[in-house]
C-alpha cells in the first residue's frame, strides 16, 4: 500500500530523548472521588510492615484505588513509596528493572546509585542478579521504611521476571514492603511469608464495597440519592468498584434527562447487573458509548491505541494540532463525568490521563473492527507526535505499530550516541529490539550497537564472532563503518589484555575516516593511550590525552563513557602510577572521581575505573582502611564495568589490605576471585599476579606445598608466553620471576636468588617501572645481607630508600621482606642519615603494625570476643550451611557448587551472616564458628 512521505523529522537530538515512560512511576490521581472505607484501611495499614501485600481480583475491582489511598496513608507515617504501573511492554527483565530503579529513585534515589551501576550494563541475568542484590543491601541501609506499590503484575508473564520477584521477596530486608496488585493468580511462592505472618492477601470478597460504602460512594458522585435506590444500584453491581462507577454515570445521565419531572428514580433505567467484566463492556456500549457525541466517542477510541495521552496527543490524533486547548477542556468535562478517564500524576507540562483497563479493552475492540487504513493512520500520527515530543520509546512501538518500522529504525540510529553518552546503552538495545528484524539487519549502524552488549555482559567469544560475521556486510565506500568495527576489535583487545592485536591495528586506528564523530575519536584516542602504556611508552600515552582537541557530541564536551576525557585522564593517572609516581596519580583519580559525580550516570564509567584505581594509591600509602572503605562494596560493579587493569588493581588491593590487617583467609580469598574472575576470561596477567601473591604469602605462613604448587602453575602460563616483551603480557615473566626469587630466598637459595634479581632489576629498568625497582632493592638487601655481605645490602637498602622517598612510597617497601626491615630501621637510627631520608624512614617505620609480627593475633583476639556473645539474629538454615563450609576453608567457587548457588547468592548470604554474627569478614566468622558454643 503506498504510503504519504513523513514530514520533516523535527524530533531532538539524543541527548534530550526520554527512553521512560514517567508517567508510570506515579499513581493515578483519584484522591478527589476516593471514598474513606475504613475496614479496608484499618487492615492495610496494621499489615503496613509486612514483607507482602496481595491484592487480587479482576479489573475494576478496586486495586489501583485501594492502593492510591494506602500510599496516601503511609506517607505522613514516614514510609518512603515507590510507585510502578506496569503494561505488557514490561515483560521483559532488563525493561523491568530500569522502570524498577527508575520508581525507587523517585522516593529513595540513594539506595539505587549502585545498583543503577550495574542496570546500565549487560542483559544477562547475571546482570539483573547483580543489581537486585546490590538494591538489597542499599535498601537494607536505608534509615526509613520502603514500599513499592506494583500495580498490574498480570502483565509479567516472563518465567525470568517471576524468579527475580521471587528472589527479591525472599531477601527482602526488614525494612522493604512490596505491594502486589494482579487479576490473576500470581506465580510466586508465597507460604513461607505467609506461614511467617508476613504476608497479608485480599481478594474481590474483600475490595467489594459494603452497602455503606456504596451508598456514600454514589453520594459523592450523584450528589443525592434516596437509600432504597443506592441498595438497588450496590445489589446490581455487587459492590463491584467499576459496575458501581459504570451505572452511577447512566443513573446521572437518565436523571438529568428528567430534569423538570416529578420522577425521583428513572423509569428507563436499564436493571442489569454489572459485577463482572464482560457485563462491564457490554452495558458499557448499550449505555454509555452509544450516547456520546461523534467528537467525544472518536477521541476514546483513538487514544486507546496509546497507554497514555494528553490535550496536545488527542489534538494531534483528531488532526486539529491547533486545538489543543479544546481538547484540554473535552478531557477535563469527560474526566469530571467520570468516565474512566484517570489523570495522571507528572512534572510535565501537560495533564496525562490514562483509560481505565476495562474502558480500554472495550474501546480497542472498537478499534481493531476499523479498516487497517484507518488503524494505521492513526498510529502514524502518534508516533509522529511522540516522536516530536522526544518520547522516544512510545514513539518507536507506534511507528512499528504503524508499519513504518524502517523509519523507527532510523529514529533509533539517529538517538544512539545520545543514549550511549547519557549511560543508556541498554535502553538503546531495549528500543532496538523493538524493531522489525530485518530493518535492524539493514542498518549497519544499529549492528554495531547490537553487537556491544556481547561486550557490557563480557561474552567476549560471541563480541568477536559477531565482529567477524558483520565485517563482510559493511560496503566498501562505509568508511565510518569500518573504523567503528576497527575499534571494537581493538576494544576487545583491551578487554583480552592483549596489545599485540591492538598493535597490529594501529594503522587502522591512526588512520580515522572523516566525518568519525566524538565517540570514535574519543574511544580511539584512549585506546591508544592504553597501548602505548603497556609499551612502557608514559610520554607518548599521556600526550594523545594532552595534545587532543576537545570531543564535542551535540556542542557539549564528552565526559563520560569509554571514549570520554574523563576516562582519558584516568590512563594518565594509570601511567604515572605505573612508573610509581603515586601522587600524580591520587590527584588525578581524584579530580575525576569529583567531576564524574557531578554529571551522574553518564560517568559511571570513568567513575568507576577512577574508584578502582585510586584504591590502589590508597593502600600504597598505607591507608588500608580508606582502600577498603572505597573498594569492597563496589567489587560486583567495577568487576563489571572496568577494564583487566583496574580489575587486577581492586582484587590486588583488597587482598592487601586484609593482609595487612590480619585476617588471612579474607586475604586468600580475594586472590582466589581474582583467580576464578581471571580464568574465566581467559586473562592470564591477571591470573599470575594471583598465583605469584599466593606464592609470597603461603610462604609467609609456612605452607611450603601450597606455595610450590602456585609457583608452578605461574611458571606454566609463564611458558605460554615466552615473546610477551613490549607488551602487557610481558608483565607476566616479570611478576614470574620475582616470585621465583622470593622461592630461592625462602629455600636458602642465595646465591640463584641474587643472580635472578639483578637480572630482574635491568630488565624492567628499560620499562620504567620505578615503583617495582625499589621494592627489589629492598628484596636484594634482605638476600645480601643473609648472604653477609652487609655493606652490599646497606647500599641496595639506601637504593630503595631514595628511591621509595622520591616516589612516596610506603607498602611496596613495608612488604618487602621482614629481614629488610629490620635493616631499614638501623638505617633510620644512622646519625649521619641525611634528614630527609631519615623523616621517611620514621614515616615508613611507623606504618609497621603488631599484626605483622604476630600474623594470627587478630583472630584468636577475635574467636575469645566472638565465643562470648550470640548472633545479632538468628541464622537461616541456609546461613548456616553456608557458614559450615566456610569454616572448611572453602572458597565462595566451592560453597556456590556444594549448595547449588550462584556465587553471587554465596556473597550475598556471606555479607548476611557477616551483620548477624557482628564480626568483619572470613577469618572472625570462622573463629566464630570455632569458638561459639554448640547452641549457638
């Protein structure tokens, strides 16, 4: 059928499009014909902190009102209520939980800032996992009660959505309350709250409204009506909420017909019992659609193609764009009748209303008996106007509705570097998803945007394939195209660790198409930066961040996502901190930390690599508490969102500074995540930095066994790698190597050890890496002075210190060696000490703490505390077990494949434990456990 071309598009840039529908987030505004019924609130509100409130029954019933006037009651008792209206487009678990999290930071914005970290990015459902437990433990911290009110979960019909509704009820903390509206049956497992009391459940018997109520409920509307006629009407409708509304506006209607007579009761008036939905609609077209105005029945039927409308939609659907305020004062008269026409609550300029359920379905019958000529006319006209409007996704499943999806696709390429520069990547993808299939395979464009979520959810194996599967799709003369795929593969090179294929495409990468936006140069740019880093290239690195003009999308700079300066600028931070100048480093993660936090999520990614890194910086300077203070709630999301670098730096801190502090299992047992993360990724720079700390610290302990054994495994992926020089591979022979020399030391193999150092040390000279040298040195002092070459080891010591000074360096040289130390110390005590160097040796030396000399004294200080005193609260039976294994030593990857969990669930029920047993981490839970009497 030929179709009239589509006017100009005058819809904004992506940068202002709206990708929520806000209107979903808040009630309906009934509150002017709402009536009190006090049985009815008297027994919401004494269930007010349970875990669950179900309200089940059809459509008409009475649910939304019931739960518009329990909102009501709950706010001026200080409960924060978070408000969701969901429809059939939500049935899907990532659309969900961004309307989800959307609705809770309108009542509680602080416990959904982590868990927003984790929505932006992937679709998995190890993603939606992630964010609910993140949501969790926010809410759990939150000071106030929180309700969240979903009202039409008969829309959700994904087995997917129903197991993370039933996860979230099941862990609800005592302070979250949710609130079930559904016609139907819910599919959730609900005795265990119900056999715990925490469950309150009303059906029609109990929305149905009394005789009483009813009566007072057509006073309000009718304004008078004798008591014998209000019996009448509540008997016909059954104290049916709808059927009653429905029969008062034909009551109204023959009354006002009457106007002038003496009859007090209408004599035509249809006695037909209205207590169900069918009877609904069919009294509905005989007495209330048949005896509307052409004008007003024309409006109800257009705008029952839509979820929502306002007075500028309906001018617009009418074809009158010019006779928005006529509109405005139509839906004002309809709404003041009562006919099922609900306003809507919104900071928009406009009034939205949306049809009442059974109203609609009874007016999309009407619709889908029109001509499809008519049906698509309709929708083409507004998803034109939403489309002007900017209310993209409305918009999109109009034009598809209208059989335009080739111009919703082109809506979607047009709005996609918005949405990605605004963090909304996995909105975009949602929008994609929405369109036919074979415009998406048409458009290169939205491929590539496609092929990103392999990316965000790490299924680095399908990014790739899906890489080479589009590149003979692209058409020669699509230079653009081209570049953009360049830079994913060299993307997935970062992401592999791999500067060797990064190297190989660096002509490519230099040689960017004209007409290359932001986003490309931006991410080209950093990805260069990365490269020339690994290379031991610092100057180079920092000066592609220095020497570029500034990336403009839409006239405003880029700041966040990958390809932004803020990510830009924390490579400089991580440039200098590898060579060791810490300081520099600090006072650039943390003007990017401040920065970031001012432009929100479109920054989450800067953010968090900024977080991830000056962790490190922190806990160099031996501020271990701060570094985990920063670090060790924010684990899952920059886990997920950062690059191996920060990754490695996060698990590597974390491992430390519980090291520091004593507590040797929560130690080893951030290097096995790091481990178990590194193998699944295949990332063996990250995996050898595991095994060669393991190797130091087994050592420390005494555990000779497992100390070889880690060796080995280091030396074997040590061999797989044996050209890596020049490379961020070739960190893998480095860290190698001194965990080979730190073996020999251990075995008394002197003189292996200092041949291996030395050659170590003129190794990694030529790298730069000045932070390593000086850690060496001090190594080299405790071998020469085992060795009795005291003089020798004096020097190297005196090496290490003017270097660790000039530097600002405190843990590299601390854990060294013990035997070093002690060296330092009686250098410090020299009179002829130049006095700098002396004030930072008494600095350095005071940072040695009692844990390191008695390495179990927290625990056993810990297990006479914990044998004391009972749990906080009681533990569940899973808890327990859980519990049990971890007194076996086992890591989170054992206890999640002995119980049949997730490891993610093991952690959360690890944190759980950890608040209910009052103790800080592994080792005191498990001295806990040692020491507590058998009946706790």
């Amino acid at each position: 059928m030929p179709r009239s071309p589509s006017p100009p598009d005058r819809s904004p840039d992506g940068s202002t499009l709206k990708a929520l529908v806000s209107t979903k987030l808040v009630p309906p505004r009934g509150a002017g014909r709402m009536i009190a019924r006090a049985d009815l609130s008297a027994r919401l509100l004494a269930a007010r902190r349970r875990r669950c409130l179900l309200l089940q029954g059809p459509a008409g019933c009475g649910k939304t009102s019931t739960l518009v006037g329990l909102r009501q009651a709950l706010l001026p008792l200080g409960f924060d209520v978070a408000w969701l209206t969901l429809t059939p487009e939500d049935n899907e678990p990532t659309r969900l939980l961004d309307y989800l999290l959307a609705s809770l930071a309108l009542a509680a914005p602080a416990v959904t800032r982590e868990a927003a970290d984790f929505a932006g990015r992937g679709i998995d459902s190890e993603a939606v996992e992630r964010t609910l437990i993140a949501l969790v433990r926010a809410i759990a911290a939150h000071p106030r009660e929180l309700v969240l009110v979903l009202d039409d979960l008969h829309h959700l019909v994904d087995p997917r959505i129903h197991e993370a509704l039933q996860w979230l009820i099941d862990q609800a903390p005592a302070n979250l309350h949710l609130v079930l509206a559904s016609r139907g049956a819910v599919p959730l497992a609900l005795d265990r709250a119900r056999a715990e009391g925490q469950l309150l459940e009303l059906d029609v018997r109990d929305l149905r409204f009394s005789p009483a109520e009813s009566e007072i409920f057509l006073r309000s509307q009718l304004g008078h009506i004798e008591q014998r006629d209000a019996l009448l009407l509540h008997e016909l409708s059954d104290g049916w909420a709808a059927g009653l509304q429905l029969l008062a506006i034909n009551w109204k209607k023959r009354r006002q017909e009457l106007a002038g007579s003496d009859a007090k009761v209408p004599g035509d008036f249809v006695r037909t019992h209205v207590q169900d939905p069918q009877a609904f609609a069919a009294y509905f077209e005989k007495e209330v659609l048949s005896r509307l105005s052409p004008v007003e029945l024309e409006l109800l039927i257009g705008v029952s193609a839509c979820s929502r409308f306002c007075a500028s939609l309906c001018a617009a659907l009418a074809g009158r764009p010019e006779a928005r305020a006529d509109m405005a004062a139509l839906l004002a008269r309809l709404e003041g009748e009562n006919l099922f026409i609900v306003p809507v609550e919104s900071g928009e300029r406009e009034t939205w209303y949306r049809l009442h359920p059974l109203l609609r379905e009874t007016l999309h019958e009407r619709l889908d008996r029109r001509s499809e000529d008519q049906r698509l006319r309709l929708h083409r006209m507004a998803w034109l106007w939403f489309r002007d409007q900017g209310l993209i996704d409305e918009a999109v499943r109009q034009a598809v509705a209208a059989g335009e999806g080739a111009a919703a696709a082109a809506l979607v390429e047009k709005s996609a570097s918005g949405l990605a520069v605004r963090g909304e990547l996995r909105k975009l993808i949602a929008l994609v998803r929405q369109l036919p299939p074979a415009e998406v395979q048409a458009r290169i464009g939205l491929r590539l945007w496609m092929i990103r979520v392999e990316l965000f959810a790490r299924e680095l194996d399908a990014f790739s394939a899906h890489i080479e599967r589009l590149r003979p799709d692209i058409p020669p003369d699509d230079a653009i195209s081209h570049f953009t795929l360049t830079l994913m593969e060299a993307t997935l090179a970062v992401q592999r660790d791999d500067t060797d294929v990064a190297m190989a495409l660096l002509p490519r990468l230099l040689a960017a198409p004209e007409g290359a936006d932001a986003l490309a140069i931006g991410g080209r740019d950093n990805i260069l930066s990365w490269l020339f880093m690994h290379r031991g290239d610092y100057e180079r690195s920092r000066r592609i961040q220095h020497d570029n003009a500034i990336r403009l999308i839409g006239g405003l700079p880029l700041r966040g996502t990958p390809s932004g300066t803020l990510q830009g600028r924390c490579l400089v931070g991580l440039s200098y901190a590898l060579e060791g100048r810490m300081t520099q480093a600090e006072r650039i993660y943390r003007d990017v930390l401040r920065e970031a936090g001012q432009d929100g999520s479109a920054c989450v990614d800067p953010a968090c690599l900024a977080t991830a890194l000056l962790g490190e910086v922190l806990c160099e300077h031996d501020e271990t508490d701060a570094a985990l203070r920063l670090l060790e709630d924010r684990v899952d999301v920059l886990e997920r969102v950062s690059m191996p670098d920060s990754v490695l730096r996060v698990h590597r801190t974390l491992a430390a500074a519980h090291w520091v502090a004593g507590r040797r299992l929560e130690s080893l047992a951030w290097l096995e995540r790091l481990e178990d993360y590194s193998a699944s990724l295949g990332l063996d720079r990250l995996l050898v930095h595991s095994l060669t700390m393991q190797v130091h610290w087994r050592l420390q302990l005494g555990d000779i066994v497992a100390a070889e054994l880690a060796l080995r495994r280091a030396d074997e992926i040590d061999a797989r790698h044996p050209d890596a020089e020049g490379s961020a591979l070739g960190e893998i022979a480095v860290v190698a190597e001194r965990a080979r020399i730190r073996w020999a030391f251990a075995r008394g193999r002197l003189d292996e050890a200092g041949t291996r150092i030395d050659a170590l040390i003129a190794r990694i000279e030529v790298r730069g890496r000045q932070r390593l040298i000086a850690q060496l040195r001090l190594i080299q002092a405790a071998i020469e002075l085992r060795r009795g070459r005291r003089d020798a080891a004096r020097d190297c010591a005196l090496q290490a210190l003017r270097r660790g000074h000039r530097l600002g360096l405190v843990r590299s040289l601390l854990d060294a060696d013990p035997a070093a130390l002690a060296l330092v110390r009686e250098i410090g005590a020299e009179p002829s000490l130049d006095p700098v160097l002396a004030f930072y040796v008494e600095r350095l030396t005071q940072g040695l703490g009692a844990t390191r000399d008695v390495p179990d004294a927290p625990q056993a200080a810990t297990g006479a505390r914990s044998a004391q005193r009972a749990p906080v609260e009681a533990l569940s039976d899973r808890e327990r077990d859980v519990l049990a294994l971890l007194a076996q030593a086992m890591p989170n990857k054992k206890i999640a494949a002995a119980l049949g969990l997730s490891i993610d669930t093991v952690k959360w029920h690890l944190k759980n434990i950890y608040g209910k047993l009052g103790v800080s981490g592994r080792d005191e839970a498990v001295a806990w456990m040692r020491d507590a009497p058998p009946a706790q």
